[in-house]
C-alpha cells in the first residue's frame, strides 16, 4: 500500500499533511492509543480541527481515500 499511499501524498500536496509513524516506535505509544490503532495498516484521517473524520484498518482502495479527502477539502 506505501506506493499507492505515496502517490496519492504526492497529489494532495499542500492540501492534506500526511504523517507516518512507526507502530513499533514506543514513542508513538501515545498516538496509538489516542487514535485506537489496532494492526497495520492503520489510517486515519483528521479535519483541520485534528478531530477524527474516518478510520481505516486493513487495505483501503485509493478511490475510498480520495472520496474522504474530497469531502474534508471542501
């Protein structure tokens, strides 16, 4: 998923901020947690407030992305 992820990072420059973090990090302990992070893949998708919008677990098509990115950018 990294490469289709990347890409679609790449398109929304400037618009969406993406963030990885590294589950097995315990820095990010705390993130995980907030966040409810349960395996990998995990995503989730903040509004600009940093309120949860949409959670992800597992593999995601590009196109459900792109629909949540739509509808957050307008």
């Amino acid at each position: 998923m990294a490469p289709m992820v990347h890409g679609l990072e790449a398109k929304y420059a400037g618009q969406i901020d993406f963030f990885f973090l590294d589950a097995s990090d315990p820095a990010t302990s705390a993130l995980q947690r907030e966040y409810g992070f349960q395996y990998q893949p995990y995503f989730v998708l903040l509004d600009k407030y940093g309120q949860v919008v949409k959670r992800w677990n597992g593999f995601v098509r590009e196109q459900e992305f792109e629909a949540a990115f739509e509808s957050v950018l307008k």
